[in-house]
C-alpha cells in the first residue's frame, strides 16, 4: 500500500510544527519504526525551516508576506519514504560554495540543516529550480513495527 500527502503552507515558523504532526501521524498509524519516524520528522522539520527562512524573495529582519508559502509531499511507498519540500526563494548556493565555507560553527545558532538532513536520510538531493526555488527531496528506507497494517508484502518487521 502507498500514502502520500501533500501540504501547502504559509513561510511562518508555526507551519513547521503541523508538517512534523502531520507525518509522525501518519508514520505512527502505517506502523512505521519509531526511530526511522523520528529520524525523518526531524529532517522535516529542518528542510521547512529553512524554506521558512530562505525559501522567499524577503529582506533580512523582514516578516514573509502571508501569500509566500512553500510545499511539503511526502510518500510512503512500500519499503521507502521520500519526503520533498518547495520553496520560491533563491534557490541553494552552489555545492562548491558550500563546500568552501565548510560547516557551521558549534555554537552557531544556524547553518547546520542541510548536514543534519544528509545525516538522518539515505539519500538527499538539493536542485535548484531558475526563478521558482528550490527543492530538497530525501528518503529512507522504512522498518516496521511487528504490528504494522500497512507492512509490505513479504516485508520483515522491525523489532522494537
């Protein structure tokens, strides 16, 4: 069985928070592995924060206009889950740029997203997309609790 879902939400903090409700959600009732939900609720949330904050044509200190929004899909299909988040801002800087500036400092309040996210997913790809945004898309492999409705044919639970 396959789910997905797709958000559009408003580039204000508190839409983080709905995006992570709505996929532990539907992870919990799949019966998808604590862990593995955790792991790429926490992904989520770092993938729409910075759509949030980076994802619009705003100035620094200034609040997004309530018509700037981004999108959130997330599919659960079989034995993987990809999750893709949309903006319209700039888009990423170049990977060279990024590899130049190395990763953020520790006690740096920001910076740290994008690394995190490779950390929890098996796979991350960033794309630019000219004069609409970017999208980050990652995904990883499911296990599943022993009880799971929704464990793929042949499928071998996890144990929890």
């Amino acid at each position: 069985m396959s789910i997905w879902w797709s958000l559009h939400l408003r580039r204000e903090a508190a839409s983080v928070p709905l995006a992570r409700r709505l996929l532990i959600g539907t992870m919990e009732t799949a019966g998808v592995d604590p862990d593995i939900s955790f792991d790429l609720s926490l992904a989520l949330s770092e993938a729409c924060a910075n759509a949030v904050e980076h994802g619009g044509d705003t100035l620094p200190g200034e609040s997004p206009r309530a018509s700037e929004a981004y999108r959130v899909t997330a599919y659960l299909d079989g034995e993987k889950c990809r999750i893709e988040v949309s903006d319209s801002g700039p888009g990423f800087p170049s990977r060279r740029a990024v590899h130049r500036s190395g990763l953020a400092a520790r006690t740096a309040e920001s910076g740290r997203g994008l690394s995190l996210i490779e950390q929890l997913a098996d796979h991350v790809h960033c794309r630019n997309r000219p004069g609409r945004g970017a999208v980050i898309s990652f995904d990883k492999i499911l296990k599943w609790r022993e009880e799971s409705p929704l464990l793929p044919a042949g499928g071998t639970p996890a144990t929890v």
